[in-house]
C-alpha cells in the first residue's frame, strides 16, 4: 500500500471515517493526542477494507480477531459464520448503517467507522462481563 494513492486513502480513513476535524480539540498537543487514538483505528479499517477489496476471499481471521467475527455474526444476523474479508467488510459496514443493496456501491468510511465501533462497544461489553463473572 505504498504511493501516493494510499496516503489518500489513509487520510480519507482519518478525516472521514474517524471524523477527525468533527472533534472539540483546540490545541494542538490535544490534536496529537487524538491522532494518536484513532490512527490505529483508522489503519484496521485501512486494512479490512483493502483487504477485502484486493484478496475478497482471504479468510475473514485474516483481519480480525475470532472473537470480532463472533460478535459481528452475533449483531449482524444475516450470516450465520462470517469466513471472508469480504463478508467481514460488509458485515461490519451494515451494522454502521449500510444497507448493502445489490445497487449500492460499496461500504464509504463513514458506515464501516460506526460500524466498527458498535462491534468495539459490544467487544468491551464481552471483556468487561468475563472480568465481572469469571467462570
């Protein structure tokens, strides 16, 4: 992913899909400070949506975690197992608002940030009840 081309794709990532100038942050130490977040972020949507644009059928492990395409497939109900890069890109953009019509185009940044962070959320929500009630 090296050019001209990916930086503008990285960038797009930030200021779009992490909505980077949407946020409150006055001075510029509070700027890096956010930049510092949500570049890895931005880079793991980066990287499932290349991947699933370039090498669709690579396995969905390929970019997330098991436990990511547990929760996906338990909020996005269309798919019993997810097994792709691809299904994962959709997934995950449908749960930020995608509808995923044959006449769409694909997942815009916007969709895929909200919807990563709703798997996030719930991920959180997992971690925090086995710390609760360990079994």
């Amino acid at each position: 992913m090296a050019g001209a081309g990916s930086w503008r794709m990285r960038h797009k990532a930030l200021k779009t899909g992490c909505r980077m100038e949407h946020h409150n942050v006055q001075s510029m130490e509070a700027q890096w400070k956010l930049l510092a977040v949500l570049t890895p972020i931005a880079l793991r949507l980066l990287i499932i949506r290349h991947t699933a644009q370039q090498a669709g059928n690579m396995p969905a492990t390929d970019v997330v975690s098991q436990k990511v395409i547990q929760v996906i497939v338990f909020l996005d109900r269309r798919h019993r197992s997810i097994t792709t890069a691809q299904e994962v890109w959709h997934a995950i953009a449908r749960l930020g608002g995608y509808l995923d019509r044959k006449s769409d185009g694909p997942p815009g940044w916007q969709t895929l940030w909200k919807g990563w962070m709703r798997v996030m959320d719930v991920l959180e929500g997992v971690h925090l009840a086995a710390l609760l009630h360990p079994s």
